[in-house]
C-alpha cells in the first residue's frame, strides 16, 4: 500500500524542518503583527499578509494525500457496511488502523506521543478526512472535542495518562455535553457531581445524549455540575470506572456509520484528580472547545463541496441527453460554477483564519505562554471567525449537495450512486458544534462586547470614514490597481454591516439580543463581508506571484469564481440590510438608511451568466474540480 507509514514519518520531519518560528513563517507568508479576532472590519488587509491553499508546501500535500489514500482504499470500500452497523467493532478497529498512521495524533504534544502540528495542517486533514463520510465524524470527535480538552486544560498527570493512547487508537475518546434538557443551553444541564465521604471520588449521575463514539468509547469528557454550583466542571471519565450505561444506536438521517448513543451516568466513580482544570469551569472549556470544532467543521464542509462537485462535473461529461453531454447545457453549467464559486471563497476564508490562529500561536508562545495556553488563546481571539465560517460553510455545503444531486437527476435520489449519501451526511453540520443560529448570535454578540465592553475593537470610529469611502465610490479609477473596484466593494461590505449594525445597536441598546431576527441578518452581512475579502486576498496575492509572467489560464478561471462569488454576496448583503434596516427603522430614518445602503451596495457590473459558463467550460474540460490543491 502507498500510504505507509514511512510516508507520514518522512513528511512529518520535513515539516518539522520548516516549522516556522517566532520570527519566520511557513509556506513563506509575509510576516506581519497578528491581527485581533474581528479586526478586518475596521482595518485594511494586504494580500502579502494572508495565507491562500496555493502555498501549500510538498510536505503538507505529501501527509493530506497519505490520508485520502486512507480513505479511498480502507473506507470507501466498506461504506454500506459502516452505515449498516452490523459489526460494532468495525468502528474502533479503523480508528485504531489510523492511529497506526499517525492521523489521530496531528494536535497532540510530541512530549504525548502526537505530531503537533501546526493548526492549518490540522484544518487541511479535517478537509481530507470529510472524503470519509461518517468516518470523518467519527475521527473528528477523537481528534477534536474528544482530546482536546486535555490537550488545553489537562494537568502533566492527566495529559500523561490518557494523551499517548489517544494518539495511537488504544483509547477511543467521547465528548459528553448535551442532555435532553440542555442542547444550546449547555450550561443548564442536570447532570450532577456529588464528593463520597472519603473525598476521594466523585459520583457522577446524570444524563447525556446525541454522544458521537459513545457506543464504543473508553474515555469520555463529560460535563457535570458538583453539589449546588451553577456552571459545570469537566471531568475525564473511563468507561472502566462502572456506572455507566450506554443507550441504543440512534436511527439517524445521515452520518449512519457513526455511533451516537445517549450515555447514562449512576454513581459513577471519577477519582478526584480526574477533575479537569479547575471545579466549575467546565462551561468555559466547553465554548473554548467548540471554537475549535467549529473551524474544523468549516473545512470538513470544503472537503465534502469539493467531493460533491468533483462527481458532478465528471457525470455531467459523462450523461448525454439531446445528443450531448448535459455539462454543455447553461442550466447545468449554472449549477457547476456556482458551486464551484461558493466553494473556492469559503475555502479562502477557512484557511486565512487558520494561519492567523497559528500566527498568534506563535506570538503569544514567543510571550512566555505554555504550548497550550498559547493555542488555546489564539483560537479564542479568532472566536468571531470561527463562528461566522462554521455557519458560512456548512450552508455552503447544504448548497453544494442539492446542487449536485440535481445535476445528477434521477441518478442522484438512487443509493447506489452515493450522491444521497453526502446530501444526508450534509445535514448535521447546521446543527452540531452549536446550531447555524447559535452561532450567528455568537458571532455579532462577540464582535459588539469587544467593540463596546472590552473596547478591543473600534467600530465607531471606522464609521466615521463612512462619508470618505462614500465620496471615493463616486471618484473614477485613475491609478493601476486591476483590483481597485472589487477592493471598494469589499470595503463597501463592511461598511453596511458597520451602518447597518452600529445604527441597530445604538437604537435597540440591550433590546438588540432580543431581537434575534436582526441579529441574523447582521451575522449574514458580517460573513459577506469577512468571505468576499477572503477571497480577493486570495486573487490579489495570486496575481502578485504571477507579475511580469503570462497569466494560465487556471488563473483567470480563479478571479472569475471570486468575481462570481461578488455578484451573488452583494445581493445578500443588500437583501439582509434591507430586511433589517425594515425592522427597527420607520420613516425618514429608513430612508435614509436605505438609500446609503444602496450607495455602498450597488450591482457589480459583470454579467455573471457569461463568467458561469467560461468557469464551468474549464471544469468540463478539466473534467473535476479542478482546484483541490493535494
């Protein structure tokens, strides 16, 4: 087999060659001070200064090609029994194969046994492993919310114990948060931690359901509140320690090959130093946690977009109606670049954000942070990103597989094509790491208690260029920036959530969290903004690369998507502001309102039917997706 395990050691000491240090970057990014988490509102981003997938080194693509060789040769061949759930060991055994491999062990310490590797490399395999379907569910919650939580919060004893076999597959690890009563509201949960007499275990007893590997899992994080205490503790629990219970498989609509099961816990015995971090800070390990999923889960759904339009593109050569391929047919081609168009930008904005994490990785490491504090603190800074692209790309996704199982017709609703698979696998990811509407909430909230109670960021201030960027729009392009109107209209973009955001906040006051329909329509304009930037960053810098040479013509289809990409954020944008400008202004303040969120957000003049069919002409011919990048 290819994917031996040599392969991984060989990249793995490649890359610890060129890990980048305090000073210097990887894949030879311009170094820069790190930006905070919601700064690219009010603050103008070089393209030097951002990550793009193009700057993938060898030896990354070297380790994300190990593991989809994995999974084309150990998974893909027993999909249909995974989904069954006939062999409950099938599971665990896998697991275990890709312990072998080195590919349960990317975020752990090397001290522990892991890779420790950088967070990019980490969201490059979450892109990967969604080659694998359910699998992908099952090794992200190992990899993600089921270890690391010791990995950021555990003590030398604990990270000692339990680190070196999750890294290997010998333990498999759970993660234990929601309860039947407790799902968004997490904190609220019932689950309780009593001290014995001896003071020398907590009896754990409770609850917990929708738990992913809880069918065979050995270790599980799982949340409780001891005595009275109003927020949780975490405490890390064997499955060995008895008094636990495990309910039936559910019945799911999709991610059949995973094992979900309630967990019941009755007097459970957790030695007292399996207590994580501190007593009642569970809650905060568990919103640290989930910021991690959730950029996971970002480029878990550009893996599976990807997939998706790879089969699409390919059948869409191959089926021919009315004596041609039905890939020549503009409806058809709609659907390919549109896709396509989606995928590529969010694709941008998950990785920027995942190097702008190792950069403050980095810097605060170089402060004097611990390993963990530092990456726990550099993911938290970006927490208002990770929320906007776990809402951003999962919906993309939802997208992506309709798309995709209409382009493959009746074909597309049968088993045996496995199109439906990817649409019902899709489903879950709107709902788990904090449900699509959560996280909208979550990411404006955060932004305005920065930007107002912390004072981290200055909203207002960026306001006020309003008038200036306004006067500019109205100015011709005399220099010679081939960028310069799709840089306005990005700028143009934060303005309106600016305008919009800021007139909403000061009039509603605390009034705004209550009106959660506005809230949305603000977290969609935030991450129009956030994901149109993205992705001209990505065109800026690519162009910059290429000057002086012939542009390819890859690279041309490239700033098409992004130009495709555009044209539909704008009208989103506009469309959101409408509806919320509508919902808390009347009268001259509505107009008002309205006609300067015109002016900021006009049609970009390109005619998109044209750019669809160029870009889905180059797929065609390129018969795939044709920017994968590994």
């Amino acid at each position: 087999m290819s994917y031996t395990a040599n392969i991984v050691d060989k990249a793995v000491h490649l890359l610890n060659k060129v890990r980048p240090s305090a000073e210097t970057t990887e894949n030879g990014v311009e170094e820069q001070k790190t930006p905070k988490g919601g700064d690219f509102l009010v603050k103008t981003t070089p393209a030097a200064h951002v990550f793009i997938p193009e700057e993938w080194n060898e030896e990354q693509v070297m380790m994300a090609n190990s593991l989809r060789e994995f999974i084309e040769q150990e998974i893909h061949p027993i999909l249909e029994e995974l989904d069954a759930q006939k062999d409950p060991e099938l599971s665990p055994r896998l697991l275990e194969k890709a312990g072998e491999m080195g590919f349960l062990s990317l975020a752990i310490p090397e001290e522990y046994g892991g890779l420790d590797m950088d967070f990019n490399t980490n969201l490059l395999f979450g892109e990967v492993g969604a080659l694998g379907f359910s699998f992908a569910t099952t090794i992200g919650a190992h990899t993600s919310i089921g270890s690391l939580p010791i990995v950021f919060y555990g003590n030398d004893d604990q990270k000692a114990r339990y680190l070196p076999q999750i890294a290997t597959g010998q333990l498999k690890a759970a993660y234990c948060l929601t309860e039947p009563g407790a799902g968004s509201d997490a904190n609220s949960g019932k689950t309780k931690a009593m001290l014995n007499s001896a003071g020398t275990h907590y009896l754990l007893n409770g609850q917990k359901m929708w738990i992913t590997n809880g069918g065979f899992a050995d270790v599980f994080i799982v949340f409780a509140k001891i005595d009275q205490d109003e927020d949780l503790s975490a405490f890390i629990v064997e499955k060995a320690f008895g008094g636990i219970e495990l309910g039936a498989e559910e019945k799911k609509l999709g991610i059949k090959g995973s094992s979900t099961v309630q967990v019941f816990f009755t007097d459970c015995p957790v030695p007292v130093e399996n207590l994580l971090s501190k007593r009642a800070e569970g809650f905060k390990i568990a919103l640290n946690i989930l910021n991690t999923g959730r950029i996971k889960l970002a480029a878990g759904a550009v893996g599976g977009c990807k997939m998706a339009i790879h089969k699409a593109i390919q059948y869409a050569n191959e089926r021919v109606q009315f004596e041609q391929p039905i890939a020549q047919f503009g409806a058809i081609q709609h659907k390919l670049a549109e896709t396509t168009a989606r995928t590529f930008a969010a694709e941008s904005a998950t990785y920027r954000i995942g190097y702008n994490i190792d950069q403050k990785y980095r810097e605060l490491l170089a402060a004097g942070f611990t390993s963990s504090q530092a990456k726990l603190n550099a993911i938290k800074e970006f927490a208002i990103e990770c929320s906007v692209m776990k809402v951003h790309a999962s919906e993309v996704l939802a997208y992506v597989v309709d798309e995709v199982l209409q382009v493959h017709g009746g074909m597309g609703y049968a088993v045996e094509t496995g199109i439906e698979r990817g649409y019902r696998d899709a489903r879950i990811t709107r709902i788990y790491e904090g449900t699509s509407e959560i996280n909208r909430m979550l990411s404006v909230g955060e932004l305005f208690k920065r930007a107002f109670k912390n004072k981290e960021i200055d909203l207002s201030g960026s306001l006020k260029q309003l008038p200036l960027h306004l006067l500019k729009n109205t100015l011709p392009n005399t220099g010679n920036d081939k960028f310069a109107r799709e840089k306005e209209l990005v700028q143009n973009l934060k303005d309106a959530f600016l305008l919009v955001g800021l007139r909403a906040a000061q009039k509603l006051k605390m009034e705004l969290a209550k009106q959660q329909e506005i809230v949305l329509l603000l977290a969609d304009m935030l991450a129009e903004a956030y994901v149109s930037e993205s992705v001209w960053l990505r065109i800026e810098k690519l162009y910059a690369k290429e000057e002086g040479a012939k542009k390819t013509e890859e690279l041309k289809m490239k700033r098409n998507l992004a130009r495709i990409y555009l044209y539909e954020s704008l009208d989103k944008a506009r469309k959101a502001g409408e509806d919320a400008i509508t919902g808390f202004a009347t009268g001259a303040e509505k107009a008002v309102l309205l006609r300067l969120l015109y002016r900021l957000l006009p049609k970009y003049e390109v005619n998109p039917i044209q750019l669809r069919r160029k870009v889905a002409e180059y797929l065609s011919r390129q018969n795939g997706y044709a920017f994968i990048g590994y």
